[in-house]
C-alpha cells in the first residue's frame, strides 16, 4: 500500500483536485444561472443550465485523454440543452408556447425595448431552429467546432493512431480551430439577462405576477436585457499561451545544428543514430523528439535515449515500421551498401530531452532491473551509464550488483541490446569482475522448433541465440524463486526494483516485493520503483 | 501517407455518426420537438448505421483488432455480399440516410458526421479497398497418427544393446517395418 501511495499518490492526487474543481465550477456556474435575480426571466424562459468547458494543462497522456472524455461529455450537456434551448425560443416567437414565455418574447419588438429572447425572427420550427444556427456566431462556432471535436477523436482511436499515424496527427492539429472558434462561441452574447440598472426599476419578484401591466404601473416598467459577454476565453487563453510558447520553443530548438556522427544497421529493421548538438545535456532514462525534414517537414517524433550521459555523443535506436521510419532509413542511406559520405546525411531537428531522470538507480546497493519488450530500451542508457560511472569510480555510484531481467516475446528484438549486453560482458570480464551484472533474457514466446533447436545446443559455451555466455531461459521467470535468492544472498540491503512494462507485471513485481521483505529494520528490503519512461 | 486504409477511418468515424444521430434523434422525440417524427427517423437510420458499421473490416496488412462481440454481426453483413463488400454502395448508402437528419437542427451534426463518413468511404472506394469479414481461423486439429508412416522399428521394451546387433545383422536381409519380432520372450503385464 505504501509503495502504491509512493508511485501513484502524485497523480491521483491531481486527478482528484482537478475533478473536484471541476464538479465544483459545475455547481457554482449552475448557481450563478440558478439564483440571481439578473436572470429570472431567462430562467423563465428557458430553464437552462449553462455549462463552462474547461481545458487544464495536461501532464501526461493519460490526463490528456481524460480531459478529452470530459470536453466530450461537456460538449454533449451544452449542445443537448441549448437544443432545447433554441427550440423552446424559436417556438416562443411563433405562438407555439406558453403565453407567459409568447408575452416575455415579445419585448424588444417596440423600437426603444431591449430583447431577452434571441430570436428575433418569427419563423417556425424546424426551420426556425436552422435558421438560427446558420445566422449567429455561436451556432455557426459551435456546430464547426463540435465537427472538429469528433473529427479528433475518431481519428484517435487506437487502431488509427497505432497504423495510420499521419491521419492522427494531422487530423489532431484541428485543435487549433477548436480553442479559437471556442473563444469566440460566446461573442454574440445571446444568453440574456435583466441589467442592474433595469433590476433597480424592476424587482422581478414583485413585478412577475402582472405582466400585463408592465409599463403602464409605476414600479413596474418594461426591463431591460443585455448580453452576458463570454467567459470561456478567460479559461482557455492562459493554456493556449503556455502551448503557444511551446511550439516556438520547439520551433527554435528545431534551428538548432544537429549533425550524425554515425548511422549503424542492426539486424531486423532497426538502425541506430549517433548525433551531436552543441549544448545537449541529456540524463539517463529520458526521451526526444526527432523531425527529420526530408522525411516529412511537419511530423516530430519520440524516441527514447539509449546513449549514457558519459559519452560525447547521444543517440537513439529506431525500428523500421512505418512509413517515416522507412522513409529516414532511405534517407541514411542504409539501404546501399558503400560507404556514405558525413554531407550526405540528412539534416535533423531534435527537441528535448523530455522526461525524469531515473537517478534513484545509483543510490542503491543491489538493485533488480526488469524491462520487457520494448521497455527494455531505456535500461540501455541505464546501463551503459552504470558501466562509465564504475569505470571512473565516481563517487555517487553506491551499486554493487545488478540483476537484469529482460522479457520478451521473440528473438528479433534481441540483436542490437544482445551486442550491448556483449560489450559489457567483455568489459567485465578484462576488469575481472564478471559478476557485476548477472542478466537474465527469458523468452516468453518459444514454440516446438526453436525449443527443440535450443535443446541441441544446450551444452555449448555460448548462447546460441545471443551468443552470450549466460544462457537465455524460456518462459516467464519464476520470480518467487528469484526474489528469494536474491533475498538470500544479500540480506539486511534495501534493493531497488525497477520497472519498466506492463501494468500486470507492475502488480506481480509489487506483490514479490511486499512478501519478500522482511518487516523489521534490519533484513532485506524489496522497495518496488515504477518509472514511467 | 502510403499505407493508410481510409476505410478504417471511415468506419470509426460513421460509427460515431450513427450514435450521433441515435442520441440527435432521442432529443428531439423525448422533448417532442416540431416534426419530431425526423427524430424518430434520425433513431432508427442511427440503428441501422451502427449495426452495419459494428464489424470492423479485415485489413489489407497485418493483423486486425476486432470489437468486442463483433463475429454475430460479420455473419449477418457478410450475407449481404456485395452490397455490404463494395464501398462505393456504403458512400451513398450513408449519404442517403444522411439527408433527411438534416432538417432538424437536433440532428443535423449527425448528418455532417455521416456525410464526412460517406466522403472518406468515397475516397477509400476509389483506392479500391473493400470490406472482408475477419473469420476465425479453423482450428487446426493435431492430426493424429498423420504422420506415423510405419510403427516403430525397435519399440521398447528393448533388450540391452548386445542383443541388439542381432536382430540389426539378421535384418539386413528381413525388410524393415514388419512386425517386430522380439528377442525376448515379452509379457503383457497390463491386467
């Protein structure tokens, strides 16, 4: 339960302030509509509720999305209710209401009176109701933005954004018409209320019952209705600022000289960049934005770091999906052969490093390392790091002893993290301290050929698949077994898990680590770390 | 932008649509609107569009998420066969439907859905996409004893290896995959 607090207190946390402010302006704009006598007649008229959408800066994906489903659901509420808004307005003006609502629509046809009704034409329904959405701002703002919105959001979709990410992204960018057409959807002020001046003169409460008299009695004339002025932009403007000073940060990053120093191939579609900039300070575990303008002169894409901050270089190591990645691939030239002059290379823009520095690993004495699939790609900077800084005895560096375990379904995914785990291995071994790391690669995803083949081989010296001296194993780890040898062999040490995969094996690691750790001070400690890389 | 189906667009997008319309068409009849009988129209097109649009379509490239629930459905549009196949019928099916949603103003985002759905269905068609049910692969059942040519030529129990070359030396003349003799008397031990 602590560690759970520890991990994920922080963002429920905000989660919860957000939604509570959000209930709570829900409320207090309900009352502000509900209450006050400015608009008795317009509650009169329409019991409407209005509603704010609210758009908070968005931390990361998961906020991101949750504020969509509530600017959805926002969306829904408002256009339902001033649905029955205009209907009930339009069929006001043409007779087909209430004589209260028919008598209070009437003001504002004389030439001195102010209007509370909007609709000032006399056209039935349906007609009526189209005809205002076509001819004020806020119908015509409201039904474009609200196109927009569903636009965005089938464009979204999972199977969208995974396969086709153009479509994504492009269609994303229709956000920007969404927030302006949102700041001006109340310009037109059609929802009305009394004045103050007129709520001098007129006391609704008093003057209601008699509406026939209005004018003709002296503490009851005719009152006078203006326009609320919009409110939303005084929300939204702070956000779009922010983004706004974003984009040009990026933009003005993007100026900035990033040359290659070095293309290299792996095996199985993956290559790997090797680039400089002036002035590039990165941390172990964080991620960049890469624009490659050949490619494509709009798309900025993600990747996470896989060089150590050690070394004079950064670099990043990119599978060959889609058609961008294929698209830089033939730009590298790495479909030729011969050797590629340095000017050939294609221009790069790269914005970042974005992300926390997962800087706790080196604090620890023993630590357990667990990536799985595609998780396993941050651990590389980790790694790599952990070696420079035992190299060069830095003096934060408390770690003894590394357990590393790296899950994945297949064998493809190996090869370019298998050479890194190669280099290591010598590295260790000239230094003559091989036990440092001790890795673990299971595979979770071995059928009937390849068992068999490993069973062939399984009294060589190396791996057969990765050519490494520690053995690959099959299937998931028992990692009951494993925390408690791990336990046995170091006790009374806190040793740091670190995560980076599957929602499930964060569950399964943080259950081994409470039930493995002994309940007093002294003894081993399991503290379990979700990084979110 | 090589690579997109814009068919799995166009599905996501007139699946929106037809809830659109559903929840357009409710407003309108719940709150008895003029000519609220369109309402009731924009319901039932909105029925009929998600009923249509529910199967997701089997993707030209790789492998293809299904929606929850969705092989009753396949089978029912699947019995349509080119009238649910063809996409160029889907664009002016739902460009049809669209139309009479469009003379309330309840419904008519459920009309620009739709009609934008009908467009990129339109374009899709003229790529030549078309929509494949996603069919559950057959089982393939072990075939037992498919490959097992002959019985095995020296089943246990075996006679420690000494009185194995005989056999070996007598059989050199004896064609194999006859029925073993055994070198030693064997019982059945099984009561």
């Amino acid at each position: 339960m602590g560690n759970w607090v520890v991990n994920e207190g922080i963002s429920i946390f905000v989660i919860l302030v957000w939604l509570g402010m959000n209930v709570f302006l829900f409320v207090w704009y309900y009352r502000v509509y509900d209450i006050p006598d400015k608009f008795f007649y317009t509650r009169k008229l329409l019991g409407c509720c209005s509603t704010r959408i609210r758009r908070q800066l968005d931390r990361n994906l998961t906020f991101h999305k949750m504020v969509a489903w509530m600017i959805a659901l926002h969306t829904a509420i408002h256009t339902i209710a001033h649905l029955f808004n205009v209907e009930w307005c339009v069929n006001a003006r043409v007779n087909n209401s209430d004589p209260y609502s028919i008598a209070l629509s009437d003001i504002g046809d004389k030439p001195n009176e102010t209007y509370l009704n909007f609709v000032r034409q006399r056209i039935k329904n349906p007609e009526g109701g189209l005809y205002v959405a076509v001819t004020r701002l806020a119908g015509i703002t409201g039904v474009v933005i609200t196109l927009c919105l569903i636009l965005i959001i089938t464009s979204s979709t999972k199977t969208i954004r995974r396969s086709y990410f153009e479509v994504f992204w492009y269609t994303h960018h229709l956000f920007v018409i969404f927030f302006i057409g949102l700041a001006i959807h109340g310009a037109q002020r059609i929802v009305r209320g009394q004045t103050a001046e007129s709520l001098l003169k007129h006391q609704p409460r008093n003057c209601y019952q008699n509406i026939s008299q209005w004018g003709k009695i002296e503490n009851c004339p005719i009152p006078e209705f203006s326009g609320n002025p919009p409110m939303t932009w005084k929300w939204i403007v702070g956000p779009m600022f922010l983004y706004l000073c974003e984009r040009l940060v990026r933009f003005w990053r993007s100026q900035q000289k990033v040359v290659i120093t070095k293309v290299v191939t792996h095996p199985f579609k993956t290559i790997e960049l090797q680039m400089k900039k002036k002035g590039f300070k990165m941390e172990v575990g964080q991620y960049i934005f890469v624009k490659c303008p050949v490619v494509s002169k709009l798309e900025w894409h993600p990747f996470t770091l896989t060089s150590a901050p050690e070394e004079d270089f950064f670099s990043i190591h990119i599978r060959i999906v889609g058609d961008w990645t294929e698209g830089l691939f033939k730009a590298c030239g790495c479909d030729k052969q011969e050797f590629q002059d340095a000017w050939k290379l294609p221009k790069i823009a790269v914005d970042g490093p974005f992300g926390t520095a997962s800087e706790d690993v080196f604090s620890y004495e023993v630590v357990m390392l667990v990536g799985a699939g595609i998780g396993v790609t941050p651990f590389a900077s980790i790694l790599k790091s952990v070696w420079y800084k035992y190299c060069n005895k830095a003096p934060n560096l408390r770690l003894k002893k590394i357990y590393f375990y790296w899950l994945c379904r297949d064998t493809h995914a190996f090869e370019w993290f298998a050479d890194l785990l190669q280099l290591l291995e010598t590295q260790m071994q000239e230094k003559n301290n091989t036990d440092f790391l001790s890795y673990n690669i299971c595979l979770t995803g071995w059928d009937e050929s390849q068992a068999s083949h490993f069973a062939m081989h399984h009294d060589e010296e190396k791996d057969v698949i990765t050519g490494l001296k520690q053995k690959t194993l099959y299937g998931r780890p028992n990692w009951d077994n494993e925390f408690k040898t791990i336990g046995s062999q170091h006790p009374n040490t806190r040793i740091g898990v670190f995560l980076c995969g599957p929602e499930a094996l964060a569950d399964t690691l943080n259950k081994q680590c409470i039930s493995n750790s002994d309940s007093g001070p002294r003894g081993v400690h399991f503290i379990f770390n979700k990084e979110n890389f | 932008m090589g690579q997109i189906e814009w068919a799995m667009w166009a599905n996501e997008q007139a699946l929106a649509s037809g809830l659109i319309l559903i929840t357009g068409g409710i407003v309108a009849t719940a709150g008895q609107f003029t000519q609220w009988y369109l309402g009731a129209y924009s319901i039932a097109a909105g029925v009929l569009v998600c009923l249509l649009e529910y199967p997701r379509g089997k993707r030209s490239k790789g492998s293809t998420m299904e929606r929850c629930g969705q092989k009753y459905l396949t089978r029912v549009v699947k019995l349509f066969g080119p009238l649910t196949r063809n996409y160029y019928i889907r664009a002016f099916l739902h460009l049809g439907l669209a139309v009479p949603a469009g003379f309330l103003l309840a419904t008519i985002l459920g009309t620009a859905c739709l009609a934008i759905a009908s467009g990129i269905y339109l374009l899709a068609a003229i790529r030549g996409e078309q929509w494949s049910p996603i069919e559950p692969k057959p089982k393939e059942r072990p075939q037992i004893g498919g490959t097992i040519k002959q019985p095995p030529s020296n089943p246990p129990p075996r006679p420690p290896a000494e009185a194995r070359k005989k056999p070996s030396e007598e059989a050199a003349g004896v064609p194999t995959g006859g029925p073993q003799e055994n070198p030693m008397p064997v019982n059945d031990e099984v009561v």
